[in-house]
C-alpha cells in the first residue's frame, strides 16, 4: 500500500501526457462544453421559461454540472482501450498498487474537469453570467463541482473495465448516463416535466447537485441541497470506487 | 528456455497468465522461483517480466515515455529509470526512435518496446507469449537473436509458440501441450526420436515398383519400410553412408528413383503422432472437436 501515492501519480502522469496527443479528446474537453452552451443559451433559451431566473444564469450551473458528469468518460474510453491493447496485462503484471491504475485515471480527470470547468465559467461569463454569491461560495462551488466529477470518474472506471471494447463504453455512456443528466434540473425547471419524470428528477443526484450549484452561485435558497450534494457524492465514491478495483483486480485481458 | 508449444486453444495463454499472476488457478498452485502466484503474488510480480502477444505499449507515449512509465511503476526513481530506458532502447536499436510516440512504430518495433518494457527491471524470469505473432520474417528472426542474448546472458525464459521453427530454434527444452494438458516434453531431439529418429525416404519413378523397392530397403532396418504411392521411407540408425547405401541396393534391384534423402522428424511428426492431429489444421480441427463435446 506504501507504493499507492506515487504509483497513482505515475499513472495520472501519463495520462495526462497522452492527452495533447489525442486532438479528438482534447476537443472533447474544450469546444464540445461551449458549443452546448452557446446552443442551450441561444437556441432553447428564448423557448424555456426559468421563472425569477435569466436563463442564463439557470442554464450555467446546470450545463456545468451536467458536463463534469461526463469529464470522467475518458476513463471508461481509456480504461476499456488499455483492456483490448493489453496494457492492463502489463500494468496487473508489475508490482504496483493494485488500486494506482485507477486512481490516476481518476486523479487525471479531475485535472482535465478543471480545465473545462474554467472554459464553461469563462464562456458563461462572457455571455453574461453573473455570480450572485461570495468569493467564498463560488470556491466552494467549484470544489463542489471537482468532488462531484472524480465520483463520476469511478462510476466511469466501472463500466471501463466492464466492457469489451471502447465502442461498448461509448454505447453505454451515451445510452444510460446521457438521459439521467437530463432528467434533472440542469437545463429546465423539474416543474416543468410530466409528473412520473419529475418525481425521478427530483430524486436524481443531478438535481440535487445542480440545486447545490445554484445554492452556491446564485444564492437561491437550497434547503440541505448543499450537504445533500456532499454526500451524495461521497456515497457513488463508497460504492463504485471499490467496485472498479475489485472489478480491476480480477479482470482478465480483452 | 522452455518452450511451451501448442496450437490454438491449448492452454498456453492460461498457463502464462496464471504464472505471471494475472488469473489464479482454478485448482491446484504454481509457484516461480519458489514464490507461489497467489500468496507472494506481490514479491514474485517484482522478479518476473511479462511480454505478451498484444506489445502492450501505450501508443500515445513516445518509447523513453512508455519505459520510463513502466521503471517508476517498478518502483524506481525518475532518473534512475531514464538511464535504464536509454540503456534498453540502446539495445533495442530504437535509440532514434525513442522520441517519437509508439503509434509511429512499425509492428517489429513495437514487440521490441515491448520486450524492452518487460526487462526495465532486470528480471531473472521472463515469460514470452507468443513474442513473434504477426511479425514479419525479418522482424521475427531480429526478436529471435535478441531472445537468444537474453538466454545466453543467463535469463530464465518461458516461451510459449505455435511455431515449430520457433521452438526447435530457441528452447532448450520443449513441452508440448494440447487441450490443457503436457503431453510431451523434453528437449527437441528427445521429442523427435520419440517418434522415429531419422528414416531415408525414396521417391520412385514408377509407384508400380514400390513394393519391390520396400523388400531392397527392409535389410538396412529392423523395422519394415513404409510404402506410400511412389514413397518408400524406412527407419535408420544413422545418417552416414545411408543415402549411398540406399541408392545402391535400388541400382542393383534395377529400380529409378527421382530423389533419396535422410529425413529427420520435425515437430509436427511429433505434433501428429502425439496428438493424431497436424498443427497446421488446428483450426478446423478444433471446431470439429467442440461440435464433438457438445453432442457427448
């Protein structure tokens, strides 16, 4: 266990590294968030009544929570490329951590959610978002954000060493992890929604998240949203993190 | 070196994976080096190198990257694994393209990374799966000599092929293994004597003569000769004077023969009289084999 730390770190080194080498993803960090914002802003914005709220200012936290959700899908995509091109094989054969492959996964997504995270707030502001908050809010804010994507990191890890191939973790991103972001509150008023899909918005971690964020950015009253989100975040982390290890640990090749 | 030798399907995968402690046995225990792959696991991962048949080397990383990754994973520091790194791609004659991400490589190349990422720590064990799948010949008789040095520098190798050449070339000793099971080992020799050390072989110009041919040959062996169409092969003790021997008793039986060669068994006579099967057709054998299974 000693060789954790540094284990992990070697690990989110080169996963870091290999970023700027892959333009596709680095697109996918950068211009994919703020072509999104700017269609939500300005295509469905004029449709969506927000009441007390300028859209954009509801739209933000939303669509920033709702992006940090996915930050950790390149962990899936890389963990189920590393599983077909047998580089799991090698790292399973070297006398690391067992639990350092992962955790730099993880640890390099919090890296690149940063990154976005700074872009979508910038392009926010730039369209006119405004923070109505604190110095201290917002930066809890973003911790908030941070601590909320590395969960999904490990929910992402999972289903990385699951399936067979990068395609397969694609699908199942796209498929299941894709609608519960939007049945939720980050880009329309759960209110809003048929009464079956509100309920299970109401419930959605997304939702209590993104309440959290405006909470904290935006100064809306959010009940307990805040602790809520805390540890809402803190239970995916129990539960998935020592899945995907277990799951690591025994994981044959391909 | 040990070669393991099998087709498809025979289980040598298995064994390398459960050796290198990557899959832990169903039944039963391994032990390398006196460690056993599930107790000591983490003490034997550090004496082993595995180089598999997928040269698991991360494309997005230039060659130094991917060696100087896999040292700091064994535990050494930053500048400690550089020299290694520059040591090995020095070996590896890929000192040029050390810099240049591992998606630039050539198939030859990457097995080389590879095996090169399986020596960074300088394990007394190494265990090859396959090393040459895939490769080219020029590529493949490269990974051979430089297999070879590893050997001659006193590493223990398993080495696991479906290639006869390969066995026969590299390993000291062979097991041959087919459906989960050694059914053979020794060294290549061993195995080839096992199945009827050398026989001189003739080919008739007339296959009408052949039985004729048989009774002039049967003197120079205990065994009867075999008769196959215009081919008439018997068992010898020695290679010296039997090619001559064999030609005169033809001459003087007043029989022509095209061709009179010793020929020495290779293993896939020792695959065929092991197994009944070639090596070659392994493939829809096999299938065959599993509609056999299901219907028992």
């Amino acid at each position: 266990m000693s060789r954790f730390v540094p284990d992990t770190l070697v690990m989110a080194e080169r996963n870091l590294v290999r970023l700027p080498r892959s333009p596709d993803l680095l697109i996918g960090f950068t211009i994919q968030p703020v072509m999104f914002v700017l269609l939500f802003a300005f295509v469905f914005g004029g449709a969506i009544s927000t009441p007390g709220f300028d859209y954009i200012d509801f739209l933000i936290p939303g669509i920033i929570v709702q992006n940090t959700a996915f930050g950790g899908f390149v962990t899936a995509l890389g963990l189920a490329e590393d599983l077909t091109k047998g580089l799991i094989d090698r790292f399973r054969s070297l006398p690391t951590s067992r639990a350092s492959v992962l955790a730099g996964r993880t640890l390099a997504d919090v890296v690149t959610n940063s990154l976005s995270i700074v872009i979508l707030v910038g392009t926010g502001l730039i369209i006119g978002f405004s923070f109505q908050t604190g110095i201290l809010e917002i930066l809890a804010g973003f911790a908030l954000l941070l601590l909320f994507g590395y969960a999904f990191s490990w929910i992402f890890a999972l289903i990385g060493m699951s399936v067979s191939s990068p395609e397969a973790a694609n699908g199942i991103g796209f498929t299941i992890i894709f609608p519960i972001t939007f049945i939720s509150s980050a880009f329309v008023p759960v209110e809003s929604m048929p009464a079956g899909l509100e309920k299970f918005a109401e419930i959605n971690p997304i939702t209590i998240v993104v309440d959290a964020m405006r909470a904290l950015w935006l100064g809306v009253p959010a009940g307990n949203n805040v602790w809520g989100a805390v540890v809402w975040c803190l239970v995916l982390i129990a539960i998935f993190a020592p899945l995907a290890v277990r799951k690591y640990r025994r994981t044959a090749g391909r | 070196m040990l070669g393991v030798l099998g087709p498809n399907g025979a289980g040598k995968t298995t064994a390398v994976r459960v050796l290198t402690t990557l899959l832990p046995p169903d039944a039963g225990d391994a032990s390398v080096i006196g460690l056993d792959v599930v107790a000591e696991a983490p003490a034997l991962r550090a004496q082993i190198g595995l180089a598999g048949q997928y040269a698991a080397v991360d494309e997005n990383l230039t060659g130094i990257e991917n060696l100087v990754m896999v040292g700091r994973l064994y535990g050494k520091r930053r500048a400690e694994a550089r020299r290694r790194a520059d040591e090995l791609l020095d070996r590896f004659s890929l000192s040029e393209a050390g810099g240049r991400i591992a998606k630039t490589y050539s198939g030859g190349m990457r097995r080389r990374l590879d095996l090169a990422a399986a020596l960074v720590a300088d394990p007394p064990v190494l265990f090859l799966d396959e090393p040459t799948t895939g490769l080219d010949p020029r590529s493949r008789l490269e990974l051979w000599e430089t297999i070879e040095a590893l050997v001659a520098e006193g590493t223990t190798v398993l080495l696991t092929t479906q290639y006869l050449d390969e066995a026969d070339r590299l390993a000291d000793r062979i097991a041959v293994i087919d459906r989960g099971r050694v059914i053979a080992d020794g060294t290549a020799d061993e195995l080839k004597e096992r199945v009827g050390g050398l026989r001189v072989e003739v080919h008739l110009t007339d296959a009408s003569r052949a039985a004729d041919a048989a009774m002039a040959l049967a003197p120079m062996s205990e065994e009867q000769p075999a008769v196959d169409d215009a081919r008439v092969s018997v068992r010898v003790a020695r290679e010296q004077g039997t090619i001559m021997e064999a030609a005169r008793r033809l001459d003087q039986a007043g029989i022509d023969a095209d061709d009179v060669a010793v020929r020495r068994p290779t293993l896939d006579d020792v695959f065929l009289t092991l197994t009944g099967r070639e090596l070659a057709d392994e493939e829809g054998e096999q299938s065959a084999d599993e509609r056999e299974e299901v219907a028992a």
